[in-house]
C-alpha cells in the first residue's frame, strides 16, 4: 500500500480537526487511487451552505416539538431532515446493502445511498457546516446521531437520530428494539452504548465494515489496505495485526505474513486467554511454524 497514503491518512485521522471527509475520502482512495478530494469537499460545503440557510429560516411552535427536546434545535434538525432526505433524497441503501461503494464518502454523495454509518458521517459534515451541533453515537450494528440538548436549559433530552432511515428520531424504547436486534434479545441499553464516537472510532467502524465486505467478496488485496489504516488509527490493534498477516498469508506474501502473525502472537501472549483465544494461538503457530520454513527456502 502507497506509504504516502497510510502517513497523509494518519493524519488526518489523529487530527483534532472534527472534519471527518477528508479522512473518509482517502480511505476511498482504495478503490479509487485518483480520486480527487476537492470536488466533494466542495460539494460538502455548498450543501452545508444551503442547509445552514433552511436551518436559519426554520421555526416550529414549542407545543410541536416533543416533550422535554429544546424547540429550536428540534426545528434545525427538522430542516435539515427535510433538506437531505426530503429534498436531495439521500436514502439507505437497502436493496444493495453489501456493496462496497455504500462506505465511500464519494460513492454516497454521488448516488445519494448509502448504510448507516456512512449517511451518519454526511449528516454531521452537513451539520458541522450548517451550524447544527451534532455528534456520532457508535451504537452496535446500527450507527446514529445525537443532537444534544443545550446546557443549562429547561429542555433536557437530546435527539437520537437515524441517518438512514430518512433522519428518524429514536425514543429510548425503539433503542431498545434496535439494539436487541442487532445484539440479541439478552441486550441491555446502558448509557455507554449511547456514548459520544471519537474521530477515530467512527473512521475505524468504516475501515471495519469494508475489511468485513471485501474478505466476504475473497478481495484479500483491498481487506489487506484496510487493515493497514485501522493499524494506523489504532496501532494497539492486535486482532488487525492478525488479520494483515493471515491476508499477507493468502496472497503468497510469506515473508510480511511471518513478521505480522510473529508479532501477534508476541503481543498478544502477555493476555489472559479463553480456551478459544488459546485454540486460535495453536492455530496461529501452526501458520508461523509453516511460513518459516517457506522464507527459508527463498533465501
């Protein structure tokens, strides 16, 4: 992988900066090693520009807004529920879920489609743009949005909001129905499943479900790129370690596959291991007993 690529990507992704698109970009640039970023930020602005303008221009009666949610916020998101799903027509894409381009920030703003994560990620960037606070929520199987309620205020509640179902606002029992059917019926809603996503959570959530969609289409070479970038925003990722040598492994490159899968098992024997993780480790041994002997008869 372009090393310039991993380095530029790092950046922008450790950066303090709550710009999310240009990280997202590059991450695209897998697939699309020319991609320009310019045109899409460009684009992102002058949605942002139009959406701050109906954002301005929204009012609605506090007797219309629900109980406890602050009326002018619960107008701006309106607005900007309008503008983008209403208007621009931005939708989940439910018919072609797995398809790779619904992860690529370009690939969304072009076909107005995408999954949950990626909808999300538009919403904010539009948000940030149009004035309207708003953050990511890395709720399992199913990315949401917050909108929280103004500090020191009457109105105390924030508003969950579903990207990819056309801005939904969620109570907390349809939190609830959401998660125990991505997490099973057993599944608690606590206040930590609904805690604020950092920069780096919501662009590894992304790098992960593409590393997922392309081991799944057997394109070992574009899930290998993405481990690469989560090891970049999380270098302490020892499963990634793993995965990028197993991959290395199925692509014939012993020799990174052996230096990978060495390191995993270093790193990863200093923890408390199940008898699965145990089980894994035999595995893994097993692998790095082979491709020793394979680098050694390439020298």
């Amino acid at each position: 992988m372009n090393a310039r690529l991993v380095q530029a990507f790092t950046s922008a992704a450790l950066s303090p900066d709550p710009d999310l698109a240009v990280a997202a970009l590059m991450i695209a640039r897998i697939d699309f090693p020319r991609l320009e970023a310019g045109p899409y930020l460009d684009r992102l602005d002058e949605l942002g520009r139009e959406a701050h303008v109906r954002v301005e221009r929204a009012v609605v009666a506090p007797s219309d807004a629900p109980a406890h949610v602050d009326p002018d916020r619960y107008a701006a998101v309106m607005a900007l529920n309008d503008y983008l799903f209403t208007e621009l027509r931005f939708v989940g894409n439910d018919h072609q879920y797995e398809d790779p381009r619904n992860s690529f920030l370009n690939e969304v703003l072009d076909r107005r489609t995408g999954i949950p994560i990626t909808l999300a990620l538009l919403y904010m960037e539009v948000a940030r743009r149009a004035g309207v606070p708003v953050e990511g929520i890395n709720f399992p199987g199913h990315f949401l949005v917050r909108c929280p309620a103004p500090r020191g205020e009457a109105y105390s509640e924030d508003m969950i909001i579903d990207a990819y179902h056309g801005g939904a606002l969620l109570s907390e029992q349809a939190c609830r129905q959401l998660l125990r059917r991505h997490a099973g019926d057993e599944a608690v809603l606590d206040v930590n499943l609904l805690r604020h996503a950092t920069k780096p959570q919501i662009l590894a959530r992304m790098l992960l479900n593409l590393k997922r969609v392309y081991v799944r289409m057997h394109s070992f070479p574009q899930a290998r790129d993405m481990t690469e970038l989560l090891l970049a925003v999380d270098p302490s990722a020892t499963n990634e370690l793993r995965d990028r040598g197993l991959l290395a492994y199925h692509l014939n490159d012993f020799s990174s596959a052996l230096r990978d899968l060495q390191a995993y098992l270093q790193l990863s024997s200093k923890a408390t291991l199940d008898d699965e993780e145990r089980e894994e480790h035999e595995q893994i041994w097993e692998h790095v007993k082979t491709l020793r002997r394979r680098v050694a008869s390439l020298n």
